[in-house]
C-alpha cells in the first residue's frame, strides 16, 4: 500500500519515493543483514509498542 497511506498497494510508491513500500523494507532488511519479513515484523512491534505509550497515562515521580 505504499503502506503510509492505505491504499491497499504494497507496491506502488504513487510516483513518491519517499512512500514506503515493500521495496522500502527489504532494501532496509538488506541493510541491516535481516529477512523483509523481519523487517515488517519488527517495525509492527514497534509501532504496537508507541500506541501503548500513547494510550496509558504518563508518570511523574
């Protein structure tokens, strides 16, 4: 989907290189030596563990 608009594309940049794309992340994967499908993985995690950040109520102390 160019995954950051939500078209549904994973392969299609829309002309915009600065989309992200599956070629996104398996040129990020061949970087860091991981499979693509890590890749993928990995940012889903995170991006589960920033919503949780976002959703509970800050601490002070």
């Amino acid at each position: 989907m160019c995954y950051n608009c939500g078209c549904g594309m994973a392969d299609d940049d829309h002309d915009n290189p600065k989309n992200i794309t599956t070629k996104t992340f398996e040129e990020a994967a061949k970087a860091t030596g991981i499979k693509a499908d890590d890749a993928k993985r990995f940012t889903k995690e995170l991006l589960e563990v920033e919503e949780v950040a976002k959703k509970s109520p800050a601490t002070t102390s």
